[in-house]
C-alpha cells in the first residue's frame, strides 16, 4: 500500500471507530481480517496512524476547527507527525486509494492554526472533566506532562536475574536495537518510530527460556522499591497476570515465600506459565474459590505486602490511547473504593515491622496521596515512609531519580515526563513494630 492509501485506511477505521463506539484495537483487528492484502508493514503503518490521531484527538480537531475522523487526522499529521501543508496536500492528492484534495478551508486551517490559545485539556489532550485533577498534581506543568503521556511509548524488558544478566541479554538483543533504562538495572529499552511494529519478543530465544519479561520501566521500578528481600514472606495480593510477582521473585533470589493471588481469579490464568518459564519455584498462588479467604491462614506474619491497586490506569495513557477518551468519572469512583477495600484488607496480613508497597498506574491525586492519607487516618498503626529511605533501593540511581520524580510525604510519582516511564506511584506504608 502506498503512504496515501494507508492515509485513506485510516480515515475510514476512525470513522468506524467513531460510528460503532469500539475499542480501536478491535477495529484494527476487524480491519486486518478484512483487508489480507495488507502487508505486516501495512498494517503496522495504519495502526501508528489511528494511534497518533487517538493520542492527539482533541488537540487536531481544535487545530481544524473540525472534529470530523478526516479533519482530526489531517490536524495529527501537523501536530504529531510535523507535516506541513504541502506534504499533506501530497498525500490528498484525490489519485487512486488516496484521500480526496484538501480542500481551501483545510488548508487555511493547516496554514494558520495553532494551539497557541487552546484550553488546557485541549492542547494537553485528555477529557475536561480532569482538568481539575491534573492541575491539582501538576499545575501549569499539566499540557506538558499529559503531552508527554501522549506520546508513543517504548518497548520496555526486564532482564529475569534468575536466569541471565543484563549485559549477555544487551548483547544477544543488540539486533533489536535493544539498550539500558535509564533506572532499572535489569532494564532493557528498545526504541520505536511512528510507523514501527513492535518487534517479535515472545519469538525471541530469550524470552522462550524465561530470560527476559516485557515490562514498562515504571513497573520496574514500583518492584524494586517495595525492597523485597530473600527469605522474606511477601504476598502479592492484586497479582493479575504476574508481572510484579516475576518481579519479586527475582528480587527475592529464589528465597523466602512469595504468594500471589487475586480478587479476580480469571486474571491469574496466566501467572502459572510465566513463573515456570521464569524458574520461579517459592512462589504460590492462591485462585479465590467462591466466598472463602484464600489468605485465612496468614494472620500479621508478612514482611511485605503489594498492591498493584485497581486504578483508572491514567499513567497508561502512552499505551492505551483510547481508554482515556472512554473513561468516565464513575470510573474514578468505582476504583476509589476498590482500592480503600484492598488497602484495609492488607493490614491484616502485615506483621509488626512489616510494610505495605502500595502502587497504582495512576497520576490522580484522589487515587495516590489522598487514599494513603484516608488509609493512615484509618489505620494509625501505620506510618508513610520518607521518599528518602524508599529511593535507597534504586542504589546509585537513587539520588538523580528522586530529583527526577514527583515526592510528596505520601510517596514519589513517575510520569513519562519527568521519568521517562509510565506514570506510576509508589507508597510505602510501615507498620509500627509494637502498640
């Protein structure tokens, strides 16, 4: 397919997109199966296109006056793509497959228009009904840190120390361009262009053999300084899929009990294959079965407890575009009180000493700080502990990344523009040693 035509593929999937109220994955999907001429590079192409035009959907209408699919991927490839009139114009030539002409309108709109006076939630690119949340943690830094959350992300890996060091893997990935995070020292980071496809990872005799995870930086990160240490008892209570508990289980060498479970017992289905391949054998999993307490007999005897909150994952935006256009502020409210019932559920299994590393993907205030504060006003046996001692995990990182992320006394936040990460937050929550 000619750069044109896949321009045209991509004004239709928006439309669709638009029109049928679907996720975009889904719509690319559809698209893919009905379209088997298209080449992987094709398919590649249209699906960084709808991407980029999902990423900056507000801020491409208001650049055309027009929030129409044609318009806003007009606008994206000015804003995001830095096309200029004539090259867009080269591409809407009207020929065979190719969109029509741009029309005088489109071009004055493209010649002239700015984000100059554009509010904050437009030029910035995220639903209104944030703009109070956003500026409450971020100021007049907002347009630029959700810019940043707009942007394409990177393939991020973590070397599995349980199986290889990072040095052999850079080596035997250096074909993928492969190179170290800037914080984690089992980080791997592999760049990727607009219209780049996500490089064949799980093909990878690497990953085959369990040397290496897919895993943002952030996530990383948000492990490393929970400080699980071998032959601690550690519970991984909101495990999902497995990707923190692969995580602990490095940190933790292979010593001590990890057990990981999960409200939702359809989310673990993963985690037994992945701690397998991983050479993971201290761990547990617990699957819930009907109303009964999977953890009922631990009683006040972990040293550490995790919780990868339920959150409106805001911090995601660079991976998941379109979720922040479907969310809702019930979502919020949905999720608050998931995490209020996790939180209190933790304190019973902490023992005296121990601590709680609660983490969301999340920039909102009333999902970070607010809830650590609630938490603590309810639970006073627990302290938040100073930045300055979590960072102390990180080693000699530890001082350039506390400067480079967010702090406040309830913990630290990392955000793709000050961290070059996915937007987590990390409290760290120690019980006293006695009443």
């Amino acid at each position: 397919m000619t750069p044109a035509a896949r321009l045209s593929a991509a004004i239709e999937l928006i439309e669709t997109i638009d029109a049928q109220r679907v996720p975009a994955a889904k719509a690319l999907k559809e698209w893919g199966t009905a379209h088997r001429y298209a080449g992987s590079g094709d398919r590649a192409a249209i699906a960084g296109l709808i991407w980029d035009v999902l990423r900056r959907r507000a801020s491409s209408a208001w650049i055309m006056d027009d929030d129409r699919p044609r318009a806003r991927v007009l606008g994206m490839l000015k804003l995001e793509r830095g096309l200029d009139v004539d090259a867009i114009a080269a591409l809407c030539d009207g020929g065979r497959f190719a969109p029509e002409p741009l029309t005088e309108g489109e071009r004055a709109a493209l010649a002239s228009r700015s984000l100059e006076n554009a509010p904050a939630h437009i030029a910035g690119d995220y639903p209104e009904w944030l703009d109070g949340y956003l500026a409450q943690v971020f100021g007049d830094d907002r347009v630029a840190e959700a810019t940043a959350m707009a942007s394409r992300a990177p393939l991020d890996l973590r070397v599995n120390t349980l199986k290889a060091r990072r040095e052999k893997i850079l080596s035997s990935l250096a074909h993928l361009g492969a190179q170290p995070t800037p914080w984690s020292p089992t980080g791997l980071r592999i760049l990727l262009g607009a219209d780049a496809r996500n490089p064949g990872i799980h093909a990878e005799e690497d990953f085959i053999k369990g040397a290496i995870e897919v895993q943002d930086e952030g996530s990383q990160l948000a492990a490393l300084l929970s400080a699980a240490k071998p032959g601690e008892q550690v519970i991984d209570l909101c495990a999902g899929a497995g990707g923190k508990t692969l995580a602990l289980a490095a940190l933790m060498q292979g010593k001590g009990r990890l057990i990981a479970t999960d409200r939702d017992k359809r989310q673990l289905a993963p985690i037994h294959e992945r701690l397998s391949r991983a050479g993971v054998h201290n761990a547990d999993v617990r699957t819930p079965k009907g109303e009964g307490d999977t953890l009922g007999d631990i009683r006040a005897s972990a040293d550490l407890v995790l919780i990868d909150a339920p959150c409106t994952g805001t911090g995601t935006w660079r991976r998941n575009p379109d979720a922040k256009w479907r969310m809702r502020p019930g979502a919020l409210e949905v999720r608050l009180k998931d995490q209020i019932e996790v939180l209190d559920r933790a304190t019973a299994l902490v023992k005296p000493g121990g601590r709680i590393a609660y983490i969301t993907c999340s920039v909102l205030p009333p999902e970070n700080g607010e809830q650590v504060r609630a938490f603590v006003a309810r639970h006073p046996e627990f302290s938040m502990a100073p930045t300055s001692q979590t960072v102390t995990a990180l080693g000699d990182k530890a001082e350039e990344f506390a400067a480079a992320a967010l702090q406040s006394p309830e913990g630290l936040l990392m955000t793709p523009r000050r961290t070059r990460t996915d937007g987590f937050f990390v409290s760290i929550l120690n019980r006293r040693t006695s009443s």
